[in-house]
C-alpha cells in the first residue's frame, strides 16, 4: 500500500471513530444540552451532567430563557424547587451551583439577564460564599456567562464543543449505566432543582446520623486564612460583589428578594468551635449593612432581607441515634443542606405566598 493509501485509511478510520463519538454522545446526550429524539431509559434523564452542573444550568437557561430565576449554592439547589405555582405567570429556574462563591453568584444573574430580562430574582447567601481566599470552582468559566458568549458562534461552540470530547464519551457511557439505577444518583429537573437520590441511597444505607458524624464540608470552616477581602485589601472586597449584584437589579428592575440560608444546628455549632462565629456575625451585619445603603442610594425601600440562619425548631432537629436506619429527619439531609420540605416553607414565606405565616417562629424578616 502506498503513503497515499496509508493515509487515506488513517484519515477514514479517523472520520468513523469521529462520527462514532458525536453520535454517541449527541444521542446519550450525558450533560443535558444535546436534546436529540427522547429515548426512555437511554436518554430521558441525565445524571452524570451533575459532574458538568456550570455546563448543564448554563444552557438550560439559553434554552428555556427563565424570567424568575433562584441564585445560590447547592443549599439553594437541593433545597429550593421553582414549582409553577410559586412564580404565576413566569418561567422560573433554579441556578443553584455547588460551593458558588458570590462571584459567581453575580455572574449567574447577570448572565441571567443578559439571554432574557428578569422578572424575579431570589437570591439565597452563604457565609461560606464570601471568602475571598476560597478558590472558584475548576469548572467555573467566566467567559461562559458574558454576553459575548451568547453571539451565535460563541453560542453554539459552548453548546456543542463538547460532542467531540472523549471525556463527554465516558460521561455517556456513565449515565447510561446510571440510569439503570435511577433512584441511587442525583439529577436535575427541568427547572433546575436537584433531586439527590444518591444522598437518599446513603441514608437507607447507613442511616441519617452518618450524614453528621464528619464535619461540614464547606472550606470556611477549616482553612486558617478566611477573609472577606481578596488579595489587595479592603478595596477589594467580596461584598463588592453583592452590591453590584443590587445595582444590577435596581437599574435592570428586577424585583429581588435575599435569604440568608439555613443551616442545622450542627453546622453552627462547628463554625463556633473552629473559632469563625464572630465572622459569620460580621457577616450577618455587612449584608445587612449593604442592603440597607443600596436601598439608600435609589431612594428606595430595601429589598426584602430574610435570617434563616440562626437557632430556631427547624434547625435544631434532633438527630436520630447512630445505625437508626429507619427514623429519617424530616427537614435535613446533613448539616449544612436541607430538605425541600424546608425549602418550600422558606419560599413561602419570602415570597408572601399562603402558608408562610404558619411558621412565625421560622425566619427573621429584615427589611
């Protein structure tokens, strides 16, 4: 065979094993932004994309244009679901990622805005968000969330430079084999909610105490150099952040509503002993501070600015007994996340919808 011929074989093979993975990928569709013809059990759900979350919850908004959108951490995105009923008359979607710092936070809703205007915006905040030493997230890509990449071409190079990825390939093979066990792995919803099976699974298995016998994952409780200031000083402040994420909504009038989010008992209690319960009070105040001076500055009313996360009957729930397998809590999953349960209840009362008031003693209304 000559050169010629060699090489029109390697090209050949080349363009088949090309084809193969496109059409593996597009059809299995892991991430959830493909969108081929549904097939049930093979492509109808996809639980490997909570790997590829910033991925997924980007092009979910390109594609269903949300005018309420939810803000926040993974306590946002396990806990609270956009259901129709709590935002009538729009198209809500939960844009709660895992350990976001309010960076990213600010991003989000900008970017938000920019594929289409918002109507509503709850914006959920975390004492853990606002250090500014905590790295981003590798898969945080602020070039991904600017109205650059929403031009055409950027757009569809996000939406479609993975299909050739062999890392898309084994996520395919991954979520296949997921979905064969549906109710062991965490997913999505449409509306963005996260339906955690895999913590689900765990629990049946090992029971709720386990979920808080280790410490709080979240880093501000056990890196020694916390602060709210990035490199640079004071001038450089994560608090920069919230306030132009209010700027942001005053001068694009979306209508706003901020929670500090709860968290259990436990989770409080392991701030404290690792020394950081002066901060998160501190915390607690420059939010507080902020909110009120943005509202200042346009001579307005402040946003609605709801405390959730303090000592109350929801988050001091006990605990069941080690190697109890069958009592399951009713509103937490672990210390720092709660269930959608709780979730619903805080909605309700953030939002003035019927039931809220049934809980007086649950959340501290601000402003």
């Amino acid at each position: 065979m000559t050169n010629k011929g060699y090489l029109a074989v390697a090209l050949g093979l080349a363009g088949v094993l090309f084809l193969v993975v496109v059409s593996i990928n597009y059809f299995a569709d892991p991430i959830g932004i493909y969108h081929p013809p549904l097939i049930k059990g093979f492509n109808d759900s996809s639980p490997a994309a909570t790997a590829y979350a910033r991925i997924e919850k980007t092009e979910a908004i390109k594609r269903l244009k949300p005018d309420a959108i939810i803000i926040g951490s993974s306590r946002a995105d396990i806990g609270l679901d956009p259901r129709p009923e709590y935002f009538p008359g729009m198209t809500p979607y939960n844009a709660g990622l895992s350990a976001a710092t309010i960076h990213e936070n600010r991003m989000m809703l900008e970017f938000a805005q920019a594929v289409h205007p918002l109507k509503e915006a709850v914006i959920t905040l975390d004492f853990f968000s606002f250090d500014g030493h905590r790295l981003e997230n590798k898969q945080f890509e602020p070039e991904r969330l600017t109205p650059q990449a929403l031009t055409p071409l950027h757009s569809f190079f996000y939406t479609y430079g993975t299909i050739v990825s062999f890392d898309t390939l084994i996520a395919s093979f991954k979520n296949i084999r997921y979905l064969k066990h549906l109710d062991r792995h965490a997913y999505s919803e449409p509306n963005g909610h996260k339906i955690n099976n895999d913590v689900v699974d765990n629990i049946a298995a090992h029971g709720a105490a386990h979920m808080f016998d280790a410490p709080p994952a979240d880093r501000e409780i056990s890196v020694d150099d916390f602060s709210f200031d990035y490199a640079g000083g004071q001038d450089n402040s994560v608090f920069n952040h919230l306030e132009a994420m209010l700027d942001f909504a005053r001068q694009n009038k979306i209508k706003v509503v901020l929670l500090l989010s709860p968290v259990h008992e436990g989770y409080m209690k392991h701030i404290e002993e690792q020394g950081r319960g002066a901060l998160a009070e501190e915390w607690k105040k420059r939010v507080t501070e902020i909110v009120r001076a943005n509202a200042a500055r346009y001579g307005e009313k402040p946003y609605p600015l709801w405390d959730f996360a303090y000592r109350n009957s929801f988050t001091t729930e006990p605990v069941p007994a080690a190697g109890d397998l069958k009592t399951h809590m009713k509103w937490w999953w672990d210390p720092s996340h709660y269930k959608v349960e709780l979730g619903d209840i805080v909605l309700r009362k953030v939002l003035g919808l019927p039931g809220g008031h049934q809980y007086p003693g649950f959340g501290r209304k601000i402003f």
